[in-house]
C-alpha cells in the first residue's frame, strides 16, 4: 500500500516537473509557489488628470473621465485629457480642448460656464493597506492647464 502511495506521489512530482506551469492549466499549478505568473505591486505614486468647472451659477464640478463618457470608452477621455495638457503639438492641443469642452457640456446637461482647469492628482499608493489609497487625501495636486472656452457657455 505505501509503495502505490509512493509511486503516484512521484508520477505527480514528475508530471508537475514535465507540465508547462501556467494559470490555465490544473488547479495545482495555478498556486503562486508552482505558477511562472509573478504578482506585480502596484507603483509607490498613483496619478489621474481631472476636469474642474465652475458654472456660472458658482457651482464647482470636478470630472474625471468615468464622468465624461461611458466606461468602455474611459481610455479615449484619458488621452483626450493627455492632450488638453500637451503644449508640444499646438494644433492637436487646440482640438482636444474643443472636444473635451464638449464632453464636460454635455456632463453638465449643459450648464453654462467659462473655464476649465486640468489638474494633475497624485495618491501615495500602500500596496498592503485597506485601502491602498485614499481617494479623498491627495498627496500632491497640480494645475496643468487653464482654458477658457466661450463657445461653452452656451
């Protein structure tokens, strides 16, 4: 009985040894101490470009880019916030000014106001901490562009 106890023990040790470790195969090589799949932390700083509003009314909205469009699309609003900031290429600069004016009228049900403001926000990421970053405490905020946008009012 122990040499058949045995035996299987070492054709699953061999076989583990023989199998491409990876996380689509049999549950035991998915466990981090068989599995090539290394977990990454996340960086020591988290940063995001916001939209910042403030209505005629004096209502101040800040709009990140889940608020600007539906969330499949979150990436294009984040490139578009990308070049509102980018001084290098003036014309691309001045287009997607105009198109995220645009996005932050219609998320304001078009409202009317003057400006808007990019600011850069930085979070202090502690990868073991619950939560690993506190959305309401920014460790740094940075004015990246001002803007006003007349045709926004409307």
């Amino acid at each position: 009985m122990l040499r058949r106890t045995q035996l299987v023990l070492l054709l699953v040790v061999i076989a583990l040894a023989l199998v491409r470790r990876g996380e689509h195969y049999w549950p035991i090589v998915t466990w981090p101490v068989y599995s090539l799949h290394k977990t990454r932390f996340p960086p020591p700083t988290e940063a995001l470009l916001e939209a910042r509003v403030t209505t005629r009314s004096g209502e101040r909205h800040v709009l990140r880019s889940a608020d600007l469009v539906e969330w499949s699309r979150n990436r294009i609003a984040d490139l578009l916030l990308d070049g509102a900031v980018d001084d290098r290429r003036p014309d691309r600069t001045a287009t997607d000014r105009a198109h995220l004016a645009r996005l932050v009228a219609l998320a304001l049900g078009h409202e009317a106001f003057d400006a808007i403001e990019i600011w850069r926000v930085e979070w202090q990421v502690d990868a073991l901490g619950r939560p690993p970053l506190l959305r309401a405490k920014p460790s740094a905020e940075t004015r990246r562009a001002h803007f006003v946008t007349p045709w926004g009012a409307r």
